[in-house]
C-alpha cells in the first residue's frame, strides 16, 4: 500500500504548536530565572534539582555548588526539625503546602532569615514527585523587627525600672516620714517621761521616806504578831516603792537627751540597765543567760548604749519563736577582746539572717520585717551609736543558727569617777552633831517626811516656797545645811540658787538641791553643772544623812 502523503494543513499545525511549546518554555525559563525571589525543584531527598540565580544570591553559593547542597545542609540545626515535620505531613498528604520563616546558613557563615513556602509535585499516578521551593530573604526585616522588639523590650525595662524606681522611692518617703513621725513621737515620749517622772518622783519620796521610817522605827522595837504583819507589809511596800523608783530612772535614762557627750561607762550596768526595760519581753520567749567577765570601763555613753544595747535585745527576742521558752536562748557576753577592746556580744538561738541580707544589715530604712512592724532604723541608729563612740558593730549569723551582734568599744584611757548616781555623793566638812536644817519644797508632804528622815537630834526650819526662804534667811543665815527643792513655782531652786550667789555667798557650799528631774533645759543644765550638790528624788535615808556630816 502506497504511503498517503501528510497534509500541508497538518505539518502547520505541528509547526505552530511546538512554537507555541517553545515559546512557553521560554517565558517559564524566563519566569523562574528572572524572579524577584528565589526559586527550587527540590528533590524528595532534599537535594536542589533546579535553582534560579536569586536564590543563588541569597545563600552566597555559585549555581554548580549549589547543586551539590541539600536544603538540609543549609538550614539552621535548630530550624530543621519543624521543617522536616511539615515535609512529612505534605508527602503523607495531611496538608498541599506549607509556609515558614527559618534560617539559612550563607557560604560566607553568615546567618539570614528566609520566609519558605514549599508544594509538592506529583507524578501522574501520584507518586511524589519533587517539590516547589519559593525562598524570600526576609534578613532585613526580621532585624527591623528585632530592632522594634529590642527597643520595645528596652522601653519597657526603663517603664518598669522608673515605676519601681518610683515605687521605691515612695517607700521610701514612706519610711522617711514614718521614722520622722517615730522620731517626734519618741522626742514626746522623753518629755512626757521626764514629766511624769518628776510628778511621780515627788509624792514617792514621801511614800518611801515615811515607809522607812517606820520600818526603822519598828526594827528598834518588840514585835508582837500583829505588828510584825504589819512590818512585813511596809518592808513590800517599800519594795514597792523601790520599783517604782527604779522604773521611772530608766524610763528617765532611756528618753534622756543630755548624754551627748563621751566618758568612761561601766558596760555591765548599760546591759543591766537594758535588761531590764526588756525583761517583760524576754523571760517570754526565751532563757537568758549571761557570762560576764570582768573589764575595764570603755569609753562611751551610758544612755546611748543603753538603746543600742535595748535595740540589740529586742532583735534578739523578736527572733525567737514563741511557745518554746525552754528551748529559746539569749545569752548576754561581756569579755576583753585583745590589748585596749571591751566585747559586748547578744547572740539567739533564733531563725537567723539570710547571707544575702548581712552586707546590707546596717543600711537605713532597710528591714526584712513585714511593712509596718519596722522602720529599718534601729540597727542603722545602732552602729551610728557605737561608730561615733569609736567603737565597732559587728554581726554573724547564718539560717537557721541564730545570729551573734557584737559592740567593740574601746577601754578608757585613764580611770575617771563615776557619773554621781545622787547617793551618797553630797559631803560637808564638820563634826557630827546637831546642825541646823533649813528646808525648802512646795510640797509640805516633802517636807514633813524629809524631817523625819533627819531625826529629832537636828534643828529644823521649814520654808514652803522660794520666796519664804529668803524671808527666813533675811534674818538668820546659821545654817549648817539647806535641802531645796529645783522645781518650785514662782522661784524655783535655780532662781534662788542666783539670788542666794549674790547675797550670802558663803551659803552656796551648804545647799543640797533636790531634784525628781529635770525637764528643761535650764534643770538639765543646773544638773549638770552643779552635780556633786544634787540629790535625786526618792533618796533614801543614807543619802540625806550623808549630807549631814
């Protein structure tokens, strides 16, 4: 059979359709080389089949090289399992395609952001084929973001740092006037203390004179039973009265503000005295133990150790659980420390202070204990105390062991008497016998206990007021001894103290000023300056007959 020859019509036909064909292949060649973003046939393995000149660009590599790579051998380790994952789930066909932002390694080593969106190809009886790969460097924009997300993050920590800065500040002010408030109220505290010790102070020295009395008058005597109850009464009555007294001067110590200057302190009557404004506290909560050991008198302030002294007890007590009497211990420690040092240590048995709060355990206003059970002051008032006396403060402890703080305060250099404590301090020259007494105090209760702590051997004037005095002295000035009272309305002590200086001069040396003390500043002064003259109310019997020889 003869061939039947092809029709010119169909040979066109051909002709335009594999024009038609190249020209498609040419703008698809065209398409993926030229685009803006990079392009791949990636194959199931992961290795680059086909790849156009931008994504070329992006990762750094030459055409040739890259064609050796895998996307695999590019990609950041900690990007590449979530890459695999969406891999996976697109060949399982749980999904058609997949988007992510990762990180490429560029052949320089430099690191960059892409933005991939990955499609899988299939052959025509679905097998996969190879996948479609269009990478975005987004480098310039995930610095930008960055850049906004670290400036936002700055912004924020200088927010948050200025609203605690604020807040601390606040705090602060807070504290601040807390401890200024404190501060007035204690200033008050030592006016109203020193007040009420004077009112007090008074009436108990007749209380105390008249109970001596008549305990001396009835050890002197046979007691039938009856009147020996009565003297076991008056003996507690005068215990009483002796711990009243000795509650108001340490109340009196404790607000003074006179000891302002340093001398030589006996630093186990500063503790004692400290002790005892705590005791209450103290004995319940726990056991107090002391080892003292003999030392030298240090140089410092009786009544500013005294409230450091306080402070340290108090802290020591307030550590302590409560309920656990019999396991809880304070225990007081005097001892020399080296060649010219005296050691006051106060140690617990309490919870102790954290490591991280000890550098800064004597800063102001700073307290571990919850808002308003604290000014964070006292420690920092403490070591202020015991730095200006040229002394130490020091402390150890640790979590759950307790804590230890310990005063250093230097020996005094020489030996100096003794602050007069009013007993028995006041000395005149003569021979025993009857002298002649002259009194004076606006309260004749004061008066009529005063005579008969003198005795019936002694002649006695009595004067109600300072202006009755100088009455009597405009007629007789032979007086051995003249007991006067400081606080006296009208003329006090003071005033007549001036006005018997210019007149009869040669009494001065014969007058004993007695105080229940001083609340201004011109007693606190006069005190002061006239001291070995002056004889606290209540005084006991020894100290005005003292006064006598």
């Amino acid at each position: 059979m003869d061939s039947v020859p092809s029709s010119p019509m169909s040979n066109t036909s051909r002709g335009q359709s594999s024009d038609a064909l190249d020209e498609l292949l040419r703008h698809f060649q065209a398409t993926f080389e030229q685009a803006a973003v990079g392009l791949a046939h990636v194959g199931i393995q992961g290795q680059w089949l086909r790849v156009n000149s931008r994504l070329c660009d992006i990762v750094g590599y030459p055409h040739q090289e890259m064609m050796g790579l895998t996307f695999q051998a590019i990609t950041h380790p900690d990007d590449l399992a979530a890459d695999l994952k969406q891999v996976q789930e697109v060949l399982a066909g749980e999904r058609s395609t997949y988007s992510m932002e990762k990180r490429y390694f560029r052949k320089s080593g430099e690191l960059i952001w892409i933005n991939l969106t990955v499609s899988l190809v299939r052959k025509p009886d679905g097998t996969p084929d190879y996948f479609i790969a269009v990478i975005e460097d987004i480098s310039r924009r995930r610095r930008a973001e960055l850049e906004r997300d670290a400036l936002l993050a700055r912004e924020h920590q200088a927010r948050t740092e200025a609203e605690e800065q604020a807040r601390r500040r606040s705090a602060e002010l807070d504290l601040t006037r807390n401890a200024l408030i404190q501060a007035e109220r204690l200033a008050t505290a030592g006016q109203l203390a020193a007040g009420v010790g004077h009112e007090i102070n008074n009436p108990l020295s007749y209380v105390l004179a008249n109970v001596s009395f008549a305990l001396e008058e009835l050890a002197e005597r046979e007691l039938d039973e009856t009147m020996k109850e009565v003297q076991d009464a008056l003996q507690q009555a005068h215990k009483g009265a002796e711990r009243i007294r000795g509650i108001v001067r340490d109340l009196r110590t404790f607000a003074s503000s006179k000891f302002d200057s340093l001398g030589t302190v006996d630093v186990r009557e500063a503790l004692e005295f400290a002790v005892s404004m705590s005791e209450h506290q103290l004995r319940l909560r726990a056991q107090l133990l002391r080892d003292y050991t003999p030392v030298p008198a240090v140089v410092g302030n009786e009544s500013r150790l005294g409230q450091v002294f306080l402070n340290l007890l108090l802290n020591a007590t307030q550590a302590l659980p409560e309920g656990a009497v019999s396991s809880n211990q304070v225990t007081l420690t005097i001892r020399p420390h080296q060649e010219a040092w005296v050691a006051i240590e106060v140690r617990d048995t309490g919870c102790g202070i954290p490591t991280e709060n000890l550098a800064r355990l004597f800063e102001p206003f700073f307290t571990t204990k919850p808002i308003g059970e604290g000014t964070g002051l006292g420690l920092s008032v403490c070591h202020g105390i015991v730095t200006s006396m040229g002394g130490q403060l020091q402390v150890e402890s640790s979590p759950g062991r307790g804590s230890t703080f310990r005063v250093l305060l230097p020996v005094a250099g020489r030996a100096v008497a003794a602050e007069p404590s009013g007993e028995g301090h006041v000395r005149r020259p003569g021979e025993p016998g009857a002298r002649r007494v002259l009194m004076i105090d606006d309260e004749p209760e004061v008066l009529e206990a005063l005579a008969r702590t003198i005795g019936p051997s002694h002649t006695i004037e009595r004067a109600t007021s300072g202006k009755r005095a100088l009455e009597l002295l405009a007629h007789d000035t032979g007086y051995d001894v003249i007991f006067c009272d400081l606080m006296m309305p009208e003329l006090t002590g003071m005033d007549l103290h001036d006005v018997i200086a210019s007149k009869y001069p040669e009494l001065l040396e014969r007058m004993v000023f007695m105080t229940a003390g001083g609340f201004t500043p011109r007693a606190i002064a006069f005190v002061d300056q006239h001291a070995p003259r002056c004889i606290e109310k209540p005084f006991s019997p020894e100290t005005v007959r003292a006064c006598l020889r």
